[in-house]
C-alpha cells in the first residue's frame, strides 16, 4: 500500500513549527518533575504526582505533537486543507500550551482553580482544532489514513470530553466513577487519539523515511476499526453492561496493538537502508516497549490480582507513554522538521537547496537517543529501585531538552537560508533595474 501525497498543499512552516518546538517543553518538564517526585509518582497510578507527569506528557509532550502533525498532513495526505492554517495554529497553541501547564498544575498541587482552567482552555483548543480540521470529514476515505485521521478526531473529542467531566468532579468533588472513568479516558486517549492517528501517520511515514516496504492494505485498514470498536464496546458495557465485556474489550484492544508493533518491526527488518538512522532506533525501540507494555497490560485481564502491584502498572506505563509514545514522536520530529524545513525551502528558492542531513546531521539525532533509552530503562528500574529517580528524571530532560535544542538548530538554519534566498533575490533586483537604467 502506497500514500499518494500532495506537498504542494503543505501548511506554511509556522503552522505545524510552533506545536513541534513546544512539545519538547514539556519533556524537560515531566523530567525535571520525576526527578523530585518520581517515587511518589511510581507508588500509586492516583497520587497527585503520578497524575501530573502522566498529563505533562500526554497532555503536553504527545497533544502539541499530535496537532501539529494533524495539520501537516491533512492536506498532504487526504487532500483536506485548513482554509487558515496559521491563525488556527495561533489560536490553538497558546490555549493548549497554558492549558496543559495549568492542568498539570492543579492535578498536582490540588488547585481546583487550575484545574477547572486547564481543562476549560484544552477543551476550547481541541473545539478550535477539530472544527478546523473537520474539512477531512467532507473527503472520501479512499486510503487507511484518511480514515485513520477521522476516527483519530473522534477519539480526541470522546477523550476531551472524558477528561474534563473527570477534571471538574475532581475540583467540585461530584460523586461519580472515578476509576472506571479514569480508564475510559485513558483508553480513548492512548488508544484512539494516540494510537490511531500513530498507525494513520505510520502508514506514511515510515515506509517513506524508512525505506520499508509499504504497509498490506487488509490490515492497514482493520488496525484502526479494531481499536475504535474495542473502545465503542468498552465504553457502552460501562454504561449498560454486562461488565464481563470489558476486560474482553481491554484485551482485544491490547492485542490490535501488539499486531500492530509486530508488523512494524516486521517491515522495519525489510527496510531498503542498511544504516540504521535515529528515527529507525526511536521507532524500533518504541514499537518493543509498547508490545511489552501491552502484553503486560493483557496480563491484568488474566489475572486481575496484578492491578494491585504498583509496580506492575507503574512500569507497564512508562513503557507505553515514555517507552512508547514519546519515542514515537521523538523519532518523528528528528525527521519531519529537517524535511519540512528542506521542502519549504526548496519551494521558496526553486533551485538546489541544502540536504535535509545539512539541516540535522544524523550524529546530531542518535546521541539524544542513547539518553532518552536509558531515561526509559531508568524510569522503568525506580518502581524497583527507588533510588533510581533522580537519574532517571535527568535523563529524561536532558533526552527532551537535546530533542528540542536539535529542532531549535534545524529552524535557525532554515532562516539563514531563507534570509540568504531573499537577499540574493533583493541583489538580483537591483541589478536588473541598474541594467535597466542604463539602457
């Protein structure tokens, strides 16, 4: 299967660029955090700061990737085009940037005030997003991605809503399911907002900056059905039942997932490339630690006793969030924005340009990959080993801080370029109408 792709209808660089340098923020940030909370963080899935790294990296880290990937490549992909990319993107970003912040803060210093706001702005920014994005909706689902993208949305929508009725019982103290809704919105959240659009992305991007062989149309298809209709079924049994089918539901959505990863990897052992490039180690690692942190996950269907072992959950979720997810999107961005940057350029100069290796050379990506694996092995050892916390903090935002100076490096040489095309195209002006004058 082969993505038929139309560059020319890419958003300007701002657009998806802002969501892209921001994210890593939040990295150093759900770092820094661990370091000083990390067992608190590990000893309970409730504790103020377990929810407030979860959410800086969900939240914050994966929600500002996401957008920013969905806007770069809805009308690349599917055609569908933001009728106005950048405003959305100005209104967007600050409200889900100060959003996330204020969630965060007030899941982890109980302020009942920043929690209410968090949730009010993410919600108002999703509302801006989604509306804007809905013009997929009008495009026939003639690829998996395209459909990927439009049961994604849906996911995000579902899992917003969740998130902020649980927000405001939480700060207003309503009397509602609070564990069988918290596991709703996180189903909803990893496993249709995250994972279908990680599998609609994947389709493209890995076979085009891998070099795989293409994804098989069957289950490039099914993928995102499965996840969707698991989630339907878990989220209708906790409403009317029976309840016996939803650790049947929790199960089949885990095993999509596990097919999934095993495919990839199966793909990425056929890749054309012999060098194995950061990107691959990122998604290679990442595919292995969400297979893991699944099938540790189907564990807790099988033996239901397992749930009360810290550190059974503790570790299944930083495999899958950090292990996973933010490997995913760490790996991406090594690659999207040097190529982002090449592609406008060249648009702009319509000449030769600098390669995209010039924008970010590939010793400059697989040296924050050594740093964000050990952050994952460390952070993964402290619900064993405690004292491992702050190392393993460190490392992670080191890890994000580097993935964000990196991305920083490839923006600035992008506008040394684009100030030297416009300056060679100011010389060349003058000449001609010095040329001019003299005749």
């Amino acid at each position: 299967m082969k993505a038929v792709l139309s560059f020319d209808s890419a958003p300007p660089f701002a657009a998806p660029l802002r969501f892209f340098l921001t994210a890593p923020l939040f990295g150093v940030l759900a770092g820094l955090l661990f370091a000083f909370d990390g067992v608190d963080a590990l000893a309970s899935r409730w504790s103020p700061a377990a929810l407030g790294l979860t959410h800086l990296l969900t939240a914050g880290f994966m929600l500002q990737a996401m957008i920013g990937a969905a806007i770069q490549v809805l009308p690349v992909v599917a055609g569908a085009s933001l009728s106005r990319p950048v405003p959305v993107a100005r209104v967007v970003h600050p409200l889900s940037f100060v959003g996330a912040l204020l969630l965060v803060g007030g899941l982890r210093w109980g302020s009942p005030f920043a929690l209410e706001a968090g949730a009010l702005l993410l919600m108002l920014a999703v509302t801006v997003f989604v509306v804007a994005a809905s013009v997929v909706f009008r495009v026939r689902s003639t690829s998996p991605t395209i459909r990927g993208l439009k049961l994604a949305f849906i996911a995000l929508v579902v899992t917003v809503l969740l998130g902020g009725l649980l927000a405001f019982a939480l700060a207003r103290g309503w009397q509602l399911e609070l564990a069988a809704l918290t596991d709703l919105h996180a189903g909803w959240g990893l496993g249709g907002w995250a994972g279908v659009l990680l599998a609609a992305v994947a389709y493209v991007v890995v076979p085009m900056f891998q070099l795989t062989p293409g994804y098989p149309a069957r289950p490039a298809w099914v993928f995102p059905l499965a996840i969707m209709g698991a989630l339907v079924v878990w989220g209708t049994s906790a409403v009317f039942g029976p309840s016996w089918l939803i650790p049947l539901a929790q199960a089949s959505l885990a095993a999509t997932g596990i097919a999934f990863a095993a495919l990839t990897l199966k793909l990425q052992w056929q890749r054309r490339r012999a060098k194995a490039d950061a990107t691959y180690r990122y998604w290679q690692a990442g595919m292995v630690a969400s297979a893991l942190a699944l099938a540790m996950m189907v564990g807790v269907v099988l033996f239901p006793e397992l749930p009360h072992h810290a550190a059974w959950i503790s570790v299944s979720g930083v495999l899958l969030i950090v292990g996973g997810f933010v490997s995913f999107i760490s790996g991406m961005l090594c690659k999207i924005v040097p190529f982002l940057a090449w592609l406008h350029l060249q648009q702009l100069a319509q000449t030769r340009v600098p390669s995209m290796n010039q924008f970010l050379r590939d010793d400059e990506t697989l040296r924050p990959w050594f740093v964000h694996l050990a952050a994952v092995l460390l952070l993964a050892g402290t619900a064993l080993l405690p004292v491992l916390a702050l190392p393993a903090g460190i490392a992670l935002a080191v890890s994000n801080g580097w993935l964000g100076w990196n991305l920083l490096q490839v923006t600035r040489r992008y506008r040394r370029c684009v100030a030297s095309v416009e300056d060679g195209r100011a010389a060349a002006t003058e000449r001609n109408g010095a040329g001019d004058a003299a005749a």
